[in-house]
C-alpha cells in the first residue's frame, strides 16, 4: 500500500490521502481565505461540528464500512479495545457505535457510551438493540466532555475508550482530562485516533484542507495526537501508528 502510494501521482495522492485519513471520504476544496488551517486555525465551533455530525448520522456507517474494512481501521479497533478493555468502561464520543461487538465479554461487565450527537447516540442504541452486545450491560448517555464528571466518578472506571473523539472536542487536552480523572490509577484509556503524520508533505495537504473537512465532517484531523496526550499529563504505556503516521493506537494510564 505504501508503495502504491508513494507511486501515485499528485492528484491520486490527495485523494488517496482522503481515503487513507478521512475514514474513506474524499476531501474537500479549501477555501480561498483559508490561511493557516487546523491546529493553527481552528475556527468551526463545537455546535456547527456536532450539527455535522446529526446530519450525517443515518449515513456514516455505510459512508465508513467498506473504508474501515479495506485500510485495517476495524482491526485496529477490535485489536486495541477487543484486547485491552476490561471491567467498567466508559466510551467517549461514542459515535454510532462502532465499537459495539469489538469488546470481549468475557473480560468486560458494562459500557457507558457516551456522546454529544443526538442522532449519532441514537444509531447506537438501535445497533445495540438489533446485533446485540454480548451480554455485555450497554448505557447510553447523550452528553459531551463537560458531562463526564456527572457519567462516571472520579477514579470509578477501568477502561476509558475514546475512538476518532479527539478530532471533534473544542478542547481536546480538557478532554483528555476528564477521561484521566475518570480512569482509576491502574486502568487504560484507549485512544484509536487520526491527527498529524511525520511527514511535512502529508501534514500540508492535511493542513490545506482541514477547515473545509471539519465544516462538512464534523472534525480537526490535522491534531498532533500525542502532542494533546502529553500535554493531558497522561502517560503513554503503548504507541502504534499506522498509515503514513496519521493513524494513532495509544494506550495510557492516568498519573496520580
């Protein structure tokens, strides 16, 4: 695959790198003011970015299926949640569950899903409702980051998932936060997320385009991923990445 990429022309890489870090929708042109975008340059609100996202919630698995499949990304997940996820755990930014099945119910009693999309929440409970979620006990909170502390006490949970949740959150090192304080000492927080690669080239093209991919996606996916997790004060146990650096499979534990 990286061959292939590598190989590709100019316009072939830019929509290959929509597929490769846009969760397989292509990208969007940037505006002509666009200046310096993403990280430098946020400026889509939160409530524009959730709108974004009820919008698109009866749509997105079928947007994501064959993407996520093809690029590795549900491996990635049942890898990284399937083997590490245990206990009591809480799922930010849930999404439409696209967790759902991934977490082994011989080593998981319960899951909190939480997430600030109405529509994406409520796709979520209607998978949960008709695949099933092996015997795991599964609740669904509609809330945001700000929530957390009324969703799970301090230093009550064993898990804390988070998968392509810190692209959306106005403050995402705030987040990370919540999360740690969430966690219990000797638990996880599994973060499965798209940012910032190594590569100067790549992060340009990300760059370029990110403001008009969170206007229509709902997301910044320019972050620096272990940038936001170092500035949490969370320490990193494991990383992995995967797809020119953009993909990021981090686990790591709150620091007393």
């Amino acid at each position: 695959m990286l061959r292939a990429f590598v190989a590709t022309s100019a316009a072939s890489t830019v929509a290959l790198v929509g597929a490769v870090v846009g969760y397989g929708y292509g990208l969007p042109q940037p505006p002509s003011s666009c200046g310096a975008c993403g990280s430098r340059a946020e400026r889509v609100d939160g409530a524009t970015r959730i709108a974004a996202y009820d919008a698109e919630s009866s749509s997105f698995d079928a947007s994501v299926d064959a993407h996520e499949y093809w690029s590795g990304i549900s491996h990635a997940r049942r890898s990284l949640i399937g083997t590490h996820a245990r206990g009591r755990v809480l799922e930010v930014a849930s999404g439409t569950g696209r967790n759902i099945g991934m977490y082994d119910a011989d080593k998981v009693r319960e899951v909190t899903a939480v997430d600030a999309s109405r529509g994406m929440l409520a796709e979520a409970e209607a998978k949960a409702k008709h695949a099933g979620t092996g015997g795991i006990a599964m609740v669904f909170v509609y809330g945001d980051v700000e929530t957390l502390g009324k969703v799970a006490k301090r230093r009550s949970v064993d898990t804390v998932v988070d998968t392509f949740g810190l692209c959306s959150y106005d403050d995402p090192v705030g987040a990370l936060r919540a999360m740690a304080n969430a966690c219990k000492l000797d638990g996880e927080i599994l973060l499965l997320e798209h940012g910032r690669s190594q590569y100067t080239w790549l992060n340009n093209i990300l760059d370029a385009h990110a403001h008009a991919h969170a206007v229509k996606w709902g997301c910044y996916w320019n972050r620096d991923i272990v940038a936001l997790v170092k500035e949490a004060g969370l320490e990193i146990i494991e990383h992995e990445t995967r797809h020119l650096g953009t993909t990021s499979l981090i686990r790591a534990r709150p620091v007393a």
